[in-house]
C-alpha cells in the first residue's frame, strides 16, 4: 500500500475543553481514541451534554475496528452509551476504566452492545494494520494510560491526559523509559495534552494536595465535607488516609460517588480498612467531630449532593455552624457561577468553606511548560500534533514544539474535523470532515441546533409575545379583535395601553382585505408589523408568535 497515507482526524476536543475523540485511518482501517463529552457552555440553553458529531464514522463504518480509552473521566468516555446506540465494536481500557464505564453503560441499557476488554500497560492490541500498546501516566486517576500506536509509517504516540508526578497518590509514574524507547526507534507522529500548555514550570504532586486534606482534618474541630469528582477515586483514597490518621469515619454520598466507590473498592483501586467507610445509621450516630463526608457537586450540578446540601435540601446531611466544606477541584469553565452560587449558600449556613481561591486543596492533573518539554525531548517526533485543549492552548504548545526542536512546519494546530495526511515524503492538511457540536437534550440527541440555541437566547432576554387571531375564510377579515399575551416582555398591567395599541396595529394589517390569504402571508405581515412596532416603542425584540384560526 506504498503512497496510502495515514489520515489523523480529531472529531472533539481540539479547539474546545472535553469531547475529546480522535480518529486515525489508514486505507480500510480505522480506530477510535476515546469518545468523550462536553458540559454544555453558560450560552446552550436547556442543553445536558454536547456529544461528537459521529457522521464521519457512519459513512465509514465498515472500516471501524476498534476504540482505545486512555482514562476513565467523562470528557473520554462520557459519549460511550450515545455511541453504542449506533456503532458495535471492541473497546479497550484499564481495569478502573472498564469498571468504570460498566457503571455508565449500564445506567443507559446499552452495556449488552459493548464488547469490553480489560487490557494492562504494555499489551499490545492488533486493530487492522494499527498495533496498539498502551504505557501507564500519571494523571488525577488511576490506571490512566497513553498510547503507543504502529503504522505503516512508523509509532504514533498518544498521551492522553498526563502530567509527570514523582510521589503520584497511587504510586503510577508516566512511563518515560518506555517512551524514551519509542524515541531511540524514531518516533512519527506525537500528539500530546496541551491543556495548561500555558503555564509555566512543573505541575505540582498530588502529594500536596494529601498533605493538604490531612492538615484539614487535623485541625477542623467539627464534620469535614469534601466535594469533588466522582471519578476521582485518588482524591478519595487520600480522604480516607487521612481519615484514618485523624481517626475520623468517612460517609460517601452522591449516587455516582456511592457507585464508583464500591466499584473501585471491590476492584482493589481504593483500600479502606474495615468500619472507615460507614452508612446512614452509623453516620448519623457518630460525633461531628470524628465525622469526613466525601460528596459530589464540586461543581454546582444542580441535582449533586452537594448543591442539596447548600440548598436545605439533602436527605441526610444538614449544614450546621462550624462545618468545614472543602471543594477540592477547579470550576470547569462556564460552572463557576453555579459553583460560587453553592459557596456562597454554605457560607450562609455558617460553613467555613475552603475553594482553590483560597487554599490548596487541588491541584492539576496536566503538564505544565516543563514537562510538556521534556517527552518532546525524549520522543523527538518528526510531526507534532497539540491536543485537548481551546485554541490559544494548541498555538502556544505547538510554538513550544517548534522550540525544542520538532522542524519549522511539522508542528500542526488542528480544529474539530480539520484531516491531516501524513505520507512517506511530507505531512499536509486535506480538507475536513463533518465535527459539529451534537447536542444531548433530554432525550433528544441532535434534534437541538443553533436555530433552535438562538431561540431560546431570544426568549431568554427579550420574552415572548403570541399573537392570535380569527379570520374569516372567505373574505380574510377579522372576526374578533386580535388577542395578544406576553410571557417575560412587559408588564401587563402597567402596559395595557401598549398592549391596546398592538392590537390595533395587529388589525390595521387586514384592512382593505376582500379574499382569503394564506396563513403563512397572514402570519408573517402579522409578525413583521409587530416586531417593528413593539421594537419602535420599547426598543426590545421579543419573539412574536402568531396564531391563525380560520372560521
């Protein structure tokens, strides 16, 4: 197949924070590197999940082979029951992450359609022409791995999220002898995490952050509660180690936090001596001060345990004077006013709140400048692709690349659906494929769009306005006056003189009628009139609405 070229296509994640998914084609054969969601930004109205746009996939499907996971957190795996709706193939990941997206799949019906394999660091998967091995990081989850991927090129290597971690919680190092390995053999093609490719130095160790919760616990002489993700199962071992050394009971709440704690419990991932870990009834009896809650909500999710909590509302857990509240993660962007809506009611409460405003107790699980430098250093790669990461975030790693020594133009900044070739002479940008947001409403998957994302901003600021009206089949005259309501616009009572005077301006537009119009003329004369008439007046554009009776 001397000429084919390998075609790296990024369905999510470039240009964007989550939804990552990355395809890599070469001649008949295709695999998927994660397949990730987005939380809905502060601007999509009513939306759940923002999921990617499979479209590329269904037209090639005879060509998928498999999909690769490199870690268990949403933004990798949280599109997997969406995708199972369609597609049917193998999947590989860890043990934690297989656990982990049992939990999701079976929550969604679809865990039947998944054909799941368990894989370790250093087995190799044979996917088509594609041989896939995957090499152990350290990132804020356990079993988080990168991969190393065999063309018909040459290795392409794949971090997922990593970052370089000394004294890692679970004792798991990136594995850099292997990359290095990778490097010595010539490494073709490195994709590589770029979320905080803009900030300077080493990210620090989650060490910190341990040492940080213990001295929490030691000194708070009340309940401790400490909010953070549910798949953060390394955040929890380090509450119950140092629950342990306090001599506090920990109390998990939050359905997602309950269910992935006993799965990783029972998969040996968070060890817990026997009586730490207790239920409602113990929990209840034991003293605020020999008491750590661990609950979800360190983001403001309207229905997480925490935002019950902070709300007076959750079943077991009142907030009382003296509580100390921890949230130990950072606001994804577009949550931080549902996050700060939830401090503020805590501190209301008479909480003491501890956020990472204020306190360490957090710290990233991606790698800054320096790291990002050194697997340059230690793969060498000819091509240089930066991934996960907004737009800003990919310019300013490439331009770091280019800096240690990836050759002036093989560095490539890649939006959602942009196709990059790579043959044996060169590397080039080769058009696109569909990668647009595909909206999950409810339970409706892309059935929502801009159009519809527009609307719902225009009622959003300006209101509503229906107008309706009886008309005469025959003759296209009015039979009664026009009625109008308002939702959201103005004042009904302190405006009924605009109201009267709309309705007036609503039927000068049958004067003069002597035949039947069709409703669809009707309606649009109706609704530009109006809209120019209501936006002279108050210098608003509701959304105008007609309704047409015929009689």
């Amino acid at each position: 197949m001397a000429g084919t070229p390998l075609r790296v296509i990024p369905l999510g994640g470039l240009g964007e924070i989550g939804r990552n998914m990355m395809l890599l084609e070469y001649a008949d054969d295709i695999i998927v590197i994660d397949v990730g969601l987005m939380f809905p930004e502060e601007e999509m109205l009513g939306v759940d999940l923002v999921i990617p746009d499979f479209t590329y996939l269904r037209e090639n499907v005879h060509k998928l082979r498999a999909v690769f996971l490199t870690h268990g957190h949403e933004d990798h795996v949280g599109a997997l029951p969406y995708f199972f709706r369609e597609f049917a193939c193998s999947v590989y990941g860890t043990r934690l992450t297989d656990g982990l997206i049992r939990l999701k799949l079976g929550e969604h019906r679809q865990l039947q359609k998944a054909d799941l394999h368990v894989v370790k660091p250093g087995e190799v998967i044979d996917a088509g022409v594609f041989k896939v091995e995957f090499f152990s990081v350290a990132h804020s989850i356990p079993d988080a791995c990168g991969l190393i991927i065999r063309t018909p090129l040459g290795p392409v290597v794949h971090t997922g999220d990593f970052k370089l971690d000394h004294t890692p919680v679970m004792d798991q190092h990136t594995d850099l002898i292997r990359l290095a390995q990778i490097g010595a053999e010539g490494c073709l093609l490195l994709m590589a995490d770029s979320t905080y490719a803009e900030q300077e130095g080493y990210t620090p160790s989650e060490q910190l952050v341990g040492d940080a919760l213990r001295n929490i616990l030691v000194n708070a002489e009340h309940r401790v509660i400490i909010a953070t993700f549910a798949s953060l199962i390394s955040r929890v071992q380090q509450v119950v180690d140092a629950a342990v050394f306090t001599g506090r009971k920990v109390f998990v709440t939050g359905r997602s936090m309950i269910d992935n704690v006993a799965m990783a419990r029972q998969l040996g991932y968070l060890n817990a001596p026997e009586g730490v870990i207790v239920g409602v009834e113990e929990m209840r009896n034991t003293p605020h001060s020999k008491l750590v809650i661990v609950t979800t909500g360190s983001q403001g999710e309207p229905t997480s345990a925490l935002t019950r909590m902070a709300n007076a509302d959750h079943r077991h857990v009142s907030i009382v004077e003296g509580d100390t509240v921890v949230l130990s993660a950072t606001a994804i962007p577009g949550n931080e006013q549902a996050v700060y809506r939830n401090v503020d009611n805590l501190f209301r409460m008479g909480a003491d709140v501890l956020y990472n405003r204020v306190s360490n107790i957090h710290v990233r699980g991606h790698a800054s400048r320096e790291e990002l430098k050194i697997i340059q250093a230690v793969l060498q790669p000819e091509y240089f692709v930066p991934i996960h990461g907004e737009y800003r975030h990919l310019v300013v790693h490439s331009k770091l690349a280019e800096s240690v020594g990836v050759p002036k133009g093989n560095a490539f900044v890649l939006t959602d659906g942009d196709v990059l070739e790579i043959d044996e002479n060169e590397a080039r940008q080769a058009g696109r494929v569909p990668a647009s947001y595909v909206y999950v409403d409810g339970m409706g998957i892309g059935d929502v769009d801009q159009q519809i994302l527009r609307d719902r901003a225009h009622l959003s600021t300006d209101g509503v306005v229906v107008v309706m009206v009886s008309v005469d089949k025959r003759t296209g005259h009015l039979e009664r006056p026009p009625e109008i309501l308002t939702r959201g616009f103005v004042d009904v009572e302190m405006n009924e003189d605009l109201l009267e005077r709309s309705r007036r301006k609503v039927a000068d537009q049958f004067k003069g009628a002597d035949h039947y119009a069709e409703f669809g003329d009707i309606n649009t004369k109706i609704r530009d009139a109006l809209s120019k008439f209501l936006y002279d007046e108050t210098r608003r554009r509701p959304m105008v609405l007609t309704v047409t009776v015929e009689v």
